[in-house]
C-alpha cells in the first residue's frame, strides 16, 4: 500500500514537493551551520564557504543547456563539474550534502515531477550520486592527473543514469511519452527510458570528464588543493 501511495499520481504533488523543498533546502543549510559551529576547527569555514562556492557555480552553468529532446533531459556546459570536485576534496558525506542541496535548487527553479517517486529519483538520489567522487578522491593522482577524476565522474554520471532510468521507466508507465520512438523501442518502459537517456547523459558526462581533464593538466586542480589544505598528488 505504502509503495503504491509513492507511485500514485496526484495533481497536487508538484506543488506540495515544491514547498517541502524548499523547507528542506533550509534545513540542510541550518544542519551544515550546526556542524561547522560545533566542530569550531580551522579549516569548517573554509569548507562550508568551498561548498557554497561549487553549488552556485554548478546551479549557474545548468542554466547553460539544451535539451536535445522535447521535455527534460538536458545537456549542460558541465554543470557537474563544481559540486563533483567538492565531493573529491571533501570525500562522499560531504558529496552526498552538496548534492542534495544542489537536486533541491533545482528543482525549485523548475519543479516538475509525476509521483513522489520520481521526485525522490531524479532530484534526490540523481543529484546525490555525485557523492561517490568522494571514493576517487582517497586515490593518489600524478600531478596534472585526471585518471581519479575521470573514473569518478564516469562512475557518478553512471550512478545518475541508473536513476534517472527507473524514474523515466515510472514516467513511462504512467502514460508520459515525449518523444515518439519506433515501435521496438515503445514496447518496454525500460528499454523506452534507456534510449530516452541515452540522448543525453553521456553526452553530459562527456563534456564534463573533458572539463575536469582541462583542469588538471592546466594545473587548477593542484592549486585549489594547495587552497584548501587538500592533497592527493603523488
């Protein structure tokens, strides 16, 4: 019954999320100036300013895109890139924080949900997978390297995909079809929402890996962990 209630469309849902977003955006923010004026160390300003930096900046460049389909599934000009090198800096808590906090703003700038289900996949847990990068970010690099930056983003654009795959399924399911594939691509929901993602995310992931490459060999990366007391390189 509690499972159906998650997947049951009601014309009201989009609102209502809207409004629970928003109280939960403050809250994550009350919760991060709770911790930084409990843990009193050093360096929690700067990685509470750090992280304020890489949403906005990552909130800025999703405005940057174009939708290659009808209906969602945009490309950005790596609008990623700033909240995944948090997440490499600071490891996956502090990941999964900024990327909730980042889903949250986004979908208040543009609400648009099918059931809470979808809601809690494409805005949550979609957003909140770039908390992996944290993994990568345990690994000794070169300096100038890219390699543990790279094989994080691909493993949290694969993570977003994944979501973002069920929650299409759902839509399909539903009766939301946006673009109209042949028959064979139709007949299953979820080979439907892997094609419909397909258009997208890894041309997404892409332009992000080639931005995150861009910056560790021209020596960016090496300079903002000198800035903010984090090393990785070999």
């Amino acid at each position: 019954m509690f499972l159906y209630s998650l997947l049951e469309v009601s014309e009201q849902t989009t609102e209502i999320v809207k409004w629970i977003s928003v109280a939960a955006v403050l809250l994550l923010l009350g919760a991060i100036a709770v911790i930084a004026l409990a843990k009193k160390t050093r360096r929690e300003p700067k990685r509470i300013a750090f992280a304020g930096v890489c949403v906005a900046m990552s909130f800025t460049l999703a405005v940057l895109k174009f939708s290659p389909v009808q209906y969602g599934g945009s490309v950005t000009l790596a609008s990623f890139v700033p909240i995944l090198l948090y997440a490499y800096f600071y490891g996956v808590a502090d990941g999964l924080l900024v990327g909730l906090v980042h889903g949250l703003l986004n979908f208040i700038e543009d609400p648009y949900i099918l059931t809470p289900a979808t809601f809690l996949l494409d805005y949550l847990l979609a957003f909140a997978s770039v908390g992996v990068m944290g993994i990568f970010g345990k690994m000794r690099r070169k300096e100038k390297g890219a390699l543990p930056l790279v094989l994080g983003c691909i493993c949290a654009e694969g993570l977003r995909f994944v979501f973002h795959l069920c929650s299409g399924a759902i839509f399909f399911l539903e009766g939301a079809v946006w673009v109209d594939f042949p028959a064979w691509a139709t007949a299953n929901a979820f080979v439907y929402s892997f094609i419909y993602q397909c258009v997208y995310i890894p041309a997404d992931c892409l332009i992000a890996c080639l931005a995150l490459v861009a910056l560790a060999k021209s020596g960016v990366i090496d300079k903002i962990e000198n800035i903010i007391g984090k090393k990785s390189v070999q």
